[in-house]
C-alpha cells in the first residue's frame, strides 16, 4: 500500500464533493461529530480496572473519518462548545464545568485530544484507515498524543512526586486496546462497503 500519496477520506467518499452542496454536507458533518463526541464522552462501560469511556474512541474515529482539516474544525467546536459551559465531557457536572474543568486535571488529555485528530486525519489522507494493522498503529499513535500531554499536564499541576502514572495511565490501557482492536476493525469494514456501494 501506499502510505505517502494523498487518499480520500470516508468523508469526502460520499455526498457533494464540490460547492455549496459540500459546504453544506461539511457543516451537517461538523454538527454530528460534535453531537457523537458529547456523547460517547458520558458512555461508560463496566470493566475493571476503572469504566471505559468511549470518548477517545470518537476522537480518533472522527479524525480518521473527517481528515485533518474537517476534524481539527469539529474538535475545536467541541472544546469551544465546552468551555462556554455545557456539559460535553467526561467528567464534567453540573458543578463543575467549562474553563474551571479544562484547566483542571483533564486539561492536558483535552489538549491531546486536538493533537490526536489533526493526526489521525493527516495518516487517514495517506491511506492508513484502509488497512487493520496501519490503522491499529494510528490509533496507537493517537493514544500517545493524548497521554503526553495529559500525564506532562498531571504533573504540572500536582507535582512529579505523586504516583502520575498510577493515575492518569495504568487504570486506562486495558479499555485503549479494546477501542484500538474495534477502530482497527471498523475504520477498513467501513471503506469495504463503500467500495461495494460503488460497485
């Protein structure tokens, strides 16, 4: 495969490719991910150690699914939509909401979050979400650009003494790999049916 040429992306495979039809389809396309990204950040799946949220998952589907430049468009939509107060994230209440929750212990992990799409998007446009194992290395990948920041974060805001790791990363590797495997999985599935629609 070729991993370095331009590739369409999922989004760009169906609908108008062009004018204000595209732009249309472009802006229905950043409303729905920012609706799926709110919501698959209150999913949470019974499993030990901690619950499995879904909202990696949408982050990193979305931007293999939109490509880098739709992607970074939703992603920071969400975050703007978030921090003027309404409850879009995992962990946000009622309570405790908007800029006092992003600069809270969450907001390294949120600033990966943009990291992370802008570069499953930019690996999507070469044709990586086409193939099982190069899209499990993406997901992998992503997953790194969201811990990075969110452990440096962590430590920032709590000091490097405390157990970092035991808080921010150990409890959540089981439930990455289990959404790495479905990512892996659904991302080619769902380039083989748009092969065959065309077909």
């Amino acid at each position: 495969m070729q991993l370095s040429a331009s590739h369409s992306v999922l989004a760009e495979a169906f609908g108008p490719t062009e004018g204000a039809a595209r732009r249309v389809k472009q802006a229905v396309l950043v409303v729905l991910g920012i609706v799926l990204l709110a919501l698959a950040a209150k999913i949470k799946v019974p499993m030990w150690p901690v619950p499995m949220t879904m909202g990696t998952f949408a982050v990193l589907t979305i931007g293999a699914a939109y490509g880098a430049r739709l992607g970074l468009v939703t992603i920071l939509g969400y975050m703007i939509i978030g921090a003027l107060g309404f409850d879009v994230f995992a962990g946000s209440t009622a309570e405790t909401f908007g800029l006092t929750y992003m600069m809270g212990g969450t907001g390294g992990y949120l600033l990966g979050y943009v990291l992370a799409t802008l570069m499953l998007g930019v690996l999507a446009q070469r044709g990586w979400d086409r193939s099982a194992v190069w899209m499990a290395a993406a997901m992998l990948l992503g997953n790194v650009l969201i811990y990075l920041p969110g452990l440096a974060w962590l430590g920032i805001l709590y000091g490097w003494d405390k157990p970092i790791l035991e808080w921010g990363l150990t409890p959540f590797l089981t439930g990455d790999l289990l959404k790495l495997a479905l990512a892996a999985a659904l991302l080619p599935a769902l380039w083989k049916l748009v092969g065959n629609a065309r077909g």
